[in-house]
C-alpha cells in the first residue's frame, strides 16, 4: 500500500464513522436533550466534514489525536444509557477512558460513562414547560438569533420563538422577513426550508411557526392573543436602552422579562455571560447583554486578571461598519460617522472598555477605549495594551491562556488560536465571543499587547442565548464537568 493510498483509506474509514454518528447525534438531541460535543465542537447539525474537524481539537486540548474510532465507542454508550438533558463531550470522554485503559474494554468503558452520567437528572428537558421568546426587532442580531433558536427546536427543546415584533410593514413586507432569514451574504444560507404564511402573517422556518406581528410601540400588542404567554422579550431595535424605556416591554400581556441585546444605562445589569452571569435573579425583570465588544474583552481580561493582575490598559477596537453608518458620504449625528463606510476607516469612540467594569468591577477606572471602524461587513478585533503587576513571557502567557481557553469554565467564551496565517473571514461563525490571537501576543515583563478577534454578530449572539437561556431557568449540565 502507497503512502497516498494509506491517507485516502484512513479518511474514507473516518468519514463512514462520521456518517454514523450523524443519526445518534441527532437522536440524543431530538429525544433525551443530549448536546454531543467534541473538545467543545458542537456536532447537532454537522456534516460528516464538520464532524472529523472538530476532532482535529483534540491536539491542542489534550496534546494528543482522538480517534472517531473512541469517539464512536463512547456515543455508542450514550445511544444505549439514553441520558438527561445535557452537554456532553464525548472527545474528552473518549481521551479520559483511553488514559484509564478502557476504549476496547466495552463493559468497563460502559461503567466509566455511567459513573461520568451520574449527576444528571434523567429528564429530556431541564424545564417542565417550554418557554416562549420573542424577538423584537429582526435586524442582524435578531436573524442570527432566531437562527439559533430555530437550529434548537425540538420537542423537549425549552425555548420556543414564538413571535418577531417589526414597525408596519409594506406590502411584501413579510416576504422579504422571510428572505432576509433565508439568505445572509455574511452567514450563508438558513440550514432548512423557510415558507411564508400570509393569511397568518407568519414565517414557518424548519416547522417553526413564528407570528409577524406589526406594531410601532410595545405597548400597541397583546401577546396573549397570539397564544403567547410569560414571554421572554430580546428588544434587538438599539432604541430603548434605559430601565424606563425597557420596562415598556413589559406593558402587553403575555410578556414577562426583557432582554436587551446592546449596552445599556443606569442600573441595570450588564450581563457577559461566563464571568459575571450569576448576578442574574430569578426575580430581575430587565437585563442587558452587554456589546458584541465588551463580550470579547472582558473574558479575557479576567483571565489575565487573575494571573497577572492589570494595573491599568488601553483598549482599541479594529471594528466593521454597521448599518448606523452610511454608505456614501451623507448626514450623521456623530462625529465622522456620516462619511462612507466601505471606503473609509472611520475614528469613532466606544464605552466598551468602559463598561467592562460593570462585569469586573476590579477593572474600574483602569481601562481607556477608542475604536476604528474599517471596510470589512463582519468579524473585528480588539487590541489590549496591558500594564501587569506581575512580569511575564509569552509563553508563560500563552501557555495560560491557551489552559483556561481549552480547560476551564470560560471554555465557551475564549477560541484560542494558533496559527500564523488566520485573517478576519477566518472567523465567520466562531461560536466563542473571544479568540485569542496566541501567535500575534508581544510581551515586555510587566507590558503585554493581546490581540483578540471576534465576530462581532454571531459570536455575540451565542452569548445573548446563553443569557436567555439562564433567565429562563435553563441550566444544561456538562460532561465532563468544567
């Protein structure tokens, strides 16, 4: 056998047992509630390809490759013991069963996977009932959300987009909603079948029927007539960003809490979800998701925080445009925003560094920010010039960073990358609202300069459900444990 043929029959054998898990996968989420991970690679949904890429994760967590073979021998298990409602990494699994000795020894493996299940309650949902959510607002936050929520939808899953809320539409107005969710020129296509219910003024997307409701303020609607009830409402609209204006939300019948996906004002808690989301109350009525900015920041802040200590920093934000700037030259509010946003980088301020003390407050009055805004349409990053309390390297740096970002309870929230030659596209999609640019760190004793990317729409969106997700009582267990 020829060296290219060993390649070619080794990848064509892990492509069948990729093709394998795909059924089992999507049983376990269907059913039981099961989110099946690889070294924290979501698989629900995934191609064959998406699934032998997540296991090439497994080098840079555990220093060592995991097969499909093991992966498969631990999904296996799960099909049979048909556990609760979780997360569960059967990468990590895989590896730990193989250091105990235990991969091709199926009654102790089955054993060892049982012991890990111990703790979850056996339950398809974590809820007793689902949750109803509604987006108000469906500009490009909102669609990606409702993305996420729709990939979600099963019958144990918990939270039900139920409604989308738009100022009076146009005719036609529903069938370019349905189109704007369909096609994304920055995300790519909807994963599944989206149609358009006129006479009900709805979108069905993957079976989902989601009411179109038309009104200019909120408390213009009755939410309980659209069989909607205690709902959870994510304004994404930017306009009300106080606790007086947020509290409208709350005015119709059938809503019960409100979310808003932007920073905002006054009291209310500014929530970056992985460093300071059990400040969340049951009884708290309003929060805030913070900014796609602050979300990417403060992760990783913290992390060097923690080690290092920050004595104080500057943050500058490297951001795309956004649709508050024009695309010529024409009249605008603030400063310099009016010029044209594809031909120019724009200087502009932002109170991301700023409100990243509402998170950290450790981090009061230590951090100054600016930002550019550049002629990319997706993904920015933020440059952190640090002064620490105590002097480092960079690979001591890198070396923590890298720990906490593959094994740790900010695993969720911090990528860490490693390879010299990512560019922004690169990023499109990355779930994690941080990625830690490893290869760009400068270190000078007590002086780092961190680069970290992030994609300003999607990456901030996972959080936003993750905030969502937590305001409802969702709490899904990880195996193993982080």
């Amino acid at each position: 056998m020829t060296v290219s043929t060993a390649h070619l029959n080794t990848y064509i054998e892990e492509q069948g047992l990729a093709e394998q898990m795909i059924p089992s996968v999507g049983s376990l989420y269907r059913n039981r509630g099961v989110i099946v991970t690889v070294f924290g690679r979501k698989l629900m949904n995934g191609s064959t390809i998406d699934i032998i890429k997540a296991h090439q994760q497994a080098l840079q967590v555990v220093g060592e490759k995991v097969t499909l073979l093991e992966t498969s021998a631990v999904l296996n298990v799960l099909t049979a013991v048909q556990p609760g409602s979780s997360r569960i990494d059967i990468g990590k699994l895989a590896f730990g069963a193989r250091q105990a000795g235990l991969v091709d020894e199926p009654a102790a493996l089955l054993n060892y996977v049982k012991e890990a299940l111990q703790d979850i309650p056996d339950a398809s949902s974590v809820l007793e009932e689902p949750r109803d959510v509604v987006l108000y607002g469906f500009g490009r936050i909102g669609r990606i959300l409702a993305r996420l929520l729709i990939e979600r939808t099963t019958s144990n899953n918990p939270l039900r987009l139920r409604a989308i809320v738009v100022r009076g539409g146009r005719e036609g107005d529903l069938r370019k909603r349905a189109s704007l969710l369909r096609r994304d020129s920055i995300h790519g296509p909807f994963n599944g079948h989206v149609s358009v219910d006129e006479e009900n003024s709805a979108i069905i997307a993957n079976g989902n029927f989601i009411k179109v409701i038309y009104a200019n303020q909120p408390e213009d609607i009755d939410y309980t007539a659209y069989d909607i009830h205690d709902a959870l409402i994510v304004d994404n609209t930017g306009v009300f960003k106080d606790e007086a204006a947020l509290s409208r939300h709350l005015v119709p019948k059938g809503a019960r809490k409100v979310l808003l996906t932007a920073p905002a004002s006054g009291a209310i808690k500014n929530i970056v979800y992985g460093v300071n989301h059990d400040m969340i109350e049951d009884d708290d009525m309003i929060v805030c998701a913070a900014s796609c900015t602050t979300n990417a920041i403060t992760p990783v802040l913290k992390i060097i925080n923690d080690r290092f200590g920050v004595i104080n920093g500057h943050v500058e934000t490297v951001h795309s445009y956004t649709n508050d700037q024009n695309l010529i030259d024409n009249y605008h509010s603030a400063d310099r925003r009016g010029r044209s946003a594809p031909l120019n980088m724009v200087l502009t301020s932002t109170g991301a560094a700023k409100a990243v003390s509402k998170a950290l407050p450790e981090l009061e009055g230590k951090l100054t920010g600016n930002a550019i805004r550049v002629p990319t349409p997706n993904v920015s990053m933020a440059v952190c010039n640090l002064n620490l309390e105590k002097a480092t390297n960079r690979e001591e740096l890198n070396d923590y960073v890298r720990e906490i970002a593959y094994n740790s309870a900010l695993s969720q929230q911090v990528s860490y990358s490693y390879s010299t030659e990512v560019v922004s596209t690169d990023f499109v999609g990355t779930p994690e609202p941080a990625i830690f640019d490893s290869v760009a760190t400068i270190v000078d004793g007590n002086r780092c300069v961190l680069y970290v990317w992030y994609d300003n729409e999607f990456g901030y969106s996972t959080q936003v459900l993750r905030v969502m997700q937590h305001m409802v009582g969702l709490h899904i267990q990880n195996v193993p444990a982080i």
